[in-house]
C-alpha cells in the first residue's frame, strides 16, 4: 500500500453516576422516553445547573491511570450549535481547560509489540438527548432522558496507524474504565461511543491529509470494518486523481460502508465561551493524591503481577487480565486448583468457548468460578481426563449439577487400577492379533504411529474412562511382548 493510514480517536465513555452531570434527575438505560428529565435537562429559562461532584472524582481516578496531567483548575464553557436534541441550543463541555490534560498510554498488540498512543485530553460533558426514527413514519420523536448524561471525552492524538492498533487501544481504554467502574463499558447500550477520525497521505509525507469523522461506531468489530472501508474508499479516490472533503460520515454496518452525513469543509465555528452559571472547579493536591490512593490494581500491574506471581506467559496474563471479571474468575478459580497454567488454559479455551457460543459475560456464566475449579481439581487429580471433563462442564452448564455430582451420576471416573487396564489392554491384544504383530515387525518410526490405534481401541473399550497417563507405558510394555 503506498498510503500511509492516520487515525485519532474520540471516545465518549458514559460515566456511572447515579445521577446527571448537572441535575438530580435519574441516569439508566431503557426507561420510557422522557421520564427521566429535569427542567435543568430541558433548558427551562431560569433553571440552573449544580455539578455532580462524583463525576469530577471518576474523571480524576481516569487521568491518574492513563498517566495524564490533572487540571487543578477546569473550566466548563458552552459548545453553540442547533440539533433537535439539544434544547438549549448548546453543550455544557469543557474546551480550553479541561479536567484530564495530556497522557499516554502503552498499547500491547497482536504481534507482541507495543504502541505508544498519546491522549491529549479528557474532558466532562454533558450527552445530548436521542433523535428515534423507527417508530415514526415521516416523523422523528426526541427521547430526552439521556439528556445531560455524564460523559467523558477521551481525546487521542493521530497516533494511530492501523485498524488493528486503534481497536487495542479501545479494547485498552474499555479495560481501564470497567476496571475503574467509573462506566460499564456497553457498547450495546451506547455507553461507550467511538468518533474515528481517519486520514491518508503518501508514506514519507510529513503533512496530514484530509481527514473525515466517522461518528458513533458502537463495537470492536465495526470500528475495525469502518477503518478498513473508509481506508479503501479515501484510497480509491486519491488514486483517481480525486480528493477528500473534511466531512462527517456514518458507518452502516449490514452494508459495510460510510456514508456521508454533513459537511465539515469549513470547520464549525461552536463559538465556545464560559458558561456564566458554572464556576470553575478548583482542585487541592490533596484531594488528587487522595484520589490516587483509592485506585484498583490495573490492567497493566494485574497482567504484570499474573506473570511474576503465577509465572504465566505475557500472552496468558494480558488476555485474563483484559476484564476485571475475567481476571476475578480467574484468580477464585485457581484457588481451588492451585494449578494457574490449568486454570489458564482452560479459561481461555473451553470457558470462553461456551461464553461466545451462548453470547454470555463471563459474569453471568451458569458455571460459578469456585465450581468451575472445582472441575479443573477433577482434571488435576486424575478423576476424569481432559476429554470426559469437556462432557461435564457442558452438563455443568446446563445445570445437571456440580462436577462430582455429574461424574458419579454418569459413572465418569477415569480406571486407575493398573490390573484392570492391563486385562483390558490383553482383552484387545489377543482380538487383534494381525495388527500386533504387524507392529512389533515395523521400526520405531512406525510404531509410533501405529500405537495410536491400540489407544484407541483401549479408550473405545473403556468409554474412555482409561487413564491416559496409565494406559500409554502399560500398552507399550505389553506391545513388546
């Protein structure tokens, strides 16, 4: 590709107060349309805003994690422009003095290495309301409850260069802000929005290229698909000879394209100015540090202390380490195995496996973390085998009860008695005479080969019940003759 790709990501994270920024109305997710408002949120004249001081906490424990400058003193001001859900014609935001100043954060990508993308701000606002379509034919409702919602923009530099590397970073501050819990981090919801502003120019050029705005991408996934179709579609045009306008486009998922909203070929002129009914917001050194002391363990130091303290690889400890409720299922369940690479693998494998297929969190998995250990004890202790314990925790999960009360009930547990295996393993010798001495005429290549039948037929003869540990050395002594 003769183009070089540069992004810069808008993130707007939904804080979770229980009230709104700037009045005590109620903040959820799927209340009836306009119930949830205050005359604050309506922009009644005379009605005055008084700030929500737990926003400003959360905005301060982000800052402190993204390694960011903290504004001692932040200003709100008043973002002017008209849209149908915005009735008081401008935003309450913070512009020239906002509350999290620059920052940086150090993204792990797929190919092992690190990226360093800068943060330039993090700032308090209020949302907008929602403009709803469907359930009006020619005619739009205005549904005004998440009007005046707490939101922090989290603002980064153009520092991205790839479609892989801006969904790491999302991914990474969706981490952080669920690790945090100052947001739930539900895309589905919209309580975390992505803005990608994206821009081509060719490899060597120090120069940015016109860049558009690609507005409220809701996934990881479309968020990479937008960036891969808006990259092919500025692309196509350079190539032809034509050139980018700076506008506003939309990403329509089922048709995998952008498509163009407003124009923004002279930017807008918000008119920004203080806003008269807000003071500043003057912070003491004590309150920031005191807000240091109360943040939780990290992504970073969790995947940090996985590796030192339960010698994981680097890949095993950021991914178990990339949900607070991954990285919590994790730890309770090792507790009751003591065996973290076990628990690990089958964490990362079979559990999530189950997860994606049924489309659950791991935080509501039908399969607790203790109970779940508890399984992996049967595995470690050689009860059941690998293969049967899949069996069980599918019955575990369908809520056939614990892992012991399944494998009595379904009579699951492995043969260990060595006299057993080895009457079984004679059982199949002497039914399968030509073969066995086909295999002791053939080199140890071959046999190699060829033993896996033998196990086979032991696994098959024993409903795999056969200790695999156990079988392997008594089948190969008894193939010697």
């Amino acid at each position: 590709m003769n183009w070089e790709v540069v992004i810069g990501l808008e993130i707007h994270t939904q804080l979770s107060t229980k009230s709104k920024l700037f009045s005590g109305a109620a903040v959820g997710f799927g209340a009836e349309p306009n119930t949830q408002t205050t005359l604050v949120d309506l922009g009644m004249p005379g009605a005055l805003p008084v700030f929500n001081k737990e926003a400003l906490r959360m905005a301060v424990m982000f800052g402190h994690a993204i390694n960011a400058d903290i504004g001692m003193t932040s200003v709100f001001a008043r973002k002017n422009y008209f849209y149908p859900d915005l009735p008081k014609g401008y935003q309450t935001s913070q512009m020239d003095h906002p509350i999290v100043g620059k920052g940086y954060l150090d993204v792990m990508l797929e190919d092992g290495t690190t990226s360093r993308v800068g943060i330039t701000r993090a700032h308090l606002e209020e949302d907008a309301g929602k403009s709803l379509h469907e359930d009006f034919q020619g005619m739009t409702g205005i549904d005004l409850n998440r009007s005046s919602t707490p939101l922090l923009e989290i603002v980064s530099e153009p520092d991205i260069r790839s479609a892989k590397e801006a969904v790491a970073y999302v991914k990474m501050i969706h981490s952080i802000v669920t690790y945090l819990g100052i947001c739930d981090g539900n895309m589905a919801e919209g309580s975390m929005r992505c803005d990608i502003n994206l821009s081509l120019r060719p490899k060597g050029q120090k120069e940015y290229g016109t860049r558009t705005e690609i507005k409220n991408v809701n996934s990881f996934r479309f968020i990479e698909k937008a960036i891969y179709t808006e990259i092919e579609r500025q692309a196509d045009i350079l190539e032809d000879g034509g050139r980018i306008i700076q506008e506003t486009r939309l990403y329509d998922p089922e048709k995998n394209e952008t498509r163009s909203m407003r124009s923004k070929e002279d930017a807008n002129d918000y008119r920004y100015f203080p806003c008269p009914d807000l003071l500043p917001i003057v912070l003491t050194q004590e309150y920031v540090d005191g807000i240091r002391a109360t943040l939780p363990e990290l992504p970073s130091q969790k995947a940090a202390r996985f590796q030192s303290e339960y010698l994981l690889s680097e890949y095993d400890a950021n991914v178990l380490s990339s949900s607070r409720a991954m990285a919590n299922y994790f730890e309770t369940a090792n507790t009751a195995v003591a065996d973290a690479k076990l628990t690990a693998n089958w964490v990362m494998g079979e559990l999530s496996k189950l997860l994606n297929q049924e489309q659950q969190d791991i935080e509501n998995a039908p399969v607790n973390a203790q109970a779940f250990g508890e399984l992996l004890v049967r595995i470690k202790d050689s009860t059941i085998n690998g293969k049967t314990a899949k069996d069980v925790l599918q019955a575990m999960w369908d809520g056939e009860g614990s892992a012991d009360d399944i494998i009595k009930a379904k009579g699951l547990k492995q043969v260990t008695d060595t006299g057993a295996i080895e009457a079984m393993i004679q059982t199949i010798l002497d039914a399968n005479a030509a073969q066995v001495e086909q295999y002791r005429a053939a080199d140890e290549d071959k046999q190699k080969k060829m033993i896996g039948f033998f196990v086979g037929q032991v696994m098959k003869a024993s409903q795999g019940k056969a200790n695999p540990s156990l079988v392997n050395p008594i089948l190969s002594k008894m193939l010697k003759g």
